[in-house]
C-alpha cells in the first residue's frame, strides 16, 4: 500500500507537469515534442490547416503599429510597447476569424535579432504555409528563429 507522503509527491510532480505544458505556446510544445535542435516548421504544422495567414508582433510593437499593419480590430490586438519578454502570434483563417497566441520569449522567439535590420520575413500577414528553421543549442536553451538564410537548405530536414 502506499503511503500518502509518497502518492503527495507523486500528484504534486504531476500537477507541476500539467503546469509545465500549460504555460507553453503550441508552438514551443510542437518544437519540444518533435524535434531536439534543429526544426524547419510552418505554422500550419502547428496550428492546423485550417489557417491560412500568420504575423508575429515583437517586443516593444504597439497595439496600433499591429492594428495598422495588419488591418485588425483594435480589440484583437495587443501592445508590447513596453514589454520585452513576450511575443504574439496572429493566426487568420479565410473567413477573416482570428487566433492569438503569446510565446515567452524567455522559451522561443519569432523575432529577428534587433541587431539585424536586413532580415524582413516577419512583417505582415504571411502565409501559414511558409516554413522557418528554428534552433536550440541545447535541451534547456531558447527556441530560435534561423535568420541566416545560408543554412537554410534541404539537408537540415
């Protein structure tokens, strides 16, 4: 028979588990989930095929430069002006219905390092089909989207 000290510990791992997987975007679990380093995804692969377009709002965009560059309501935008640490996807199907996600950017970034202005494939709807190589150097490290376009080749598959 267990004793209830033992099966404490084991709900509360678990509990701290479910935590775990809660906080994570659907974008860092599908990383996690099937790749360890190196990943060349679509945002169809991990939203579904039923969105057609995607954007990516970067720390320190406001709600209006989102609401002007995307053509959305007010209402479906958020504002990290002044907020370092979160990024948002935007998902839109066909019939113009939306979806927002936060990423911690602490876990995975979609944005371009700042201190390369050159790399411009994150501004404006996009669509969900297009695949980005993102890399981690580690297990426990950040998510990254590639922005060096030379290791961007089919051997990374």
């Amino acid at each position: 028979m267990t004793s209830w000290p033992k099966r404490g510990a084991v709900l509360a791992c678990a509990a701290g588990a479910l935590a775990l997987t809660a906080c994570s975007s659907d974008v860092e679990n599908y990383l996690v989930h099937n790749h360890e380093s190196l990943a060349k995804i679509s945002m169809r692969d991990v939203y579904g095929h039923d969105w057609e377009d995607f954007a990516v709002q970067c720390p320190g965009v406001s709600k209006e430069s989102m609401v002007a560059s995307l053509h959305i309501s007010p209402d479906d935008a958020k504002d990290t002006a002044k907020d370092e640490g979160v990024e948002y996807v935007y998902l839109r199907k066909a019939d113009g219905e939306l979806k927002t996600e936060e990423l911690e950017s602490e876990h995975i970034t979609m944005c371009p390092n700042k201190a390369d202005p050159t790399f411009t494939a994150l501004k404006g709807w996009i669509p969900a089909t297009k695949e980005f190589y993102f890399y981690r150097a580690d297990p426990k490290a950040q998510w990254q989207i590639m922005n060096d376009a030379s290791v961007m080749t089919d051997k990374h598959d």
